[in-house]
C-alpha cells in the first residue's frame, strides 16, 4: 500500500466510526401493563373438615331426638369449616398482592 492509500484507508475507517456515534440513541421505555395472572395456590384442608361429622356417629335406632341435635351439631360442624376454608382462601387471595 502506498502512503496516499494508507491515509485514504484511515480515513475511511475514522468516518465509519464517526458515523456509528451519530446514530439516534435508542430509548428504552418501560411500560407498566396490569395484566391478571393466575398463580395456583391450594390450602391445606382444615382439621375441623376432616372429621367425622356428627350425622355419621347416629344410627337410624337412635332416637329422633337424638338424630335432629346430630343434623344440629353438624350444621355448626360445617360452618366452622367454611370459616377456616374461606380464611385459607383469602390467605391465597393475599399473598399474590
């Protein structure tokens, strides 16, 4: 190569380089977008719903006396679990805030 290519090669190579800083900036702009996800979470089974309730520890020879306090404390049974259920729901419902 002579001297007046090597200078005319450096040249060059300083406008290619020159030309990449005059580029436009690429901005970045971030974007919040609230989207639902749904993220599984299951509840562990409250003691009180795994009982027996009270309806299966009567017999049909019992009295009807006996049977309706046992359809009683059953009913109490179940809403005690709905209550433990529905606070381990919300326990699900909270920590995917």
């Amino acid at each position: 190569m002579t001297r007046g290519n090597l200078s005319m090669v450096c040249l060059m190579a300083l406008a290619g380089v020159l030309a990449g800083c005059a580029a436009p900036r690429t901005v970045i702009e971030t974007k919040i977008v609230a989207k639902p996800v749904v993220v599984h979470c299951t509840p562990a089974l409250p003691k009180e719903c795994m009982d027996a309730y009270a309806v299966d520890r009567v017999s049909e020879a019992d009295s009807a006396v006996a049977i309706n306090r046992a359809m009683q404390a059953e009913l109490e049974q179940r809403r005690a679990c709905e209550v433990r259920l529905r606070a381990a729901l919300q326990g699900c419902a909270d920590a995917k805030k």
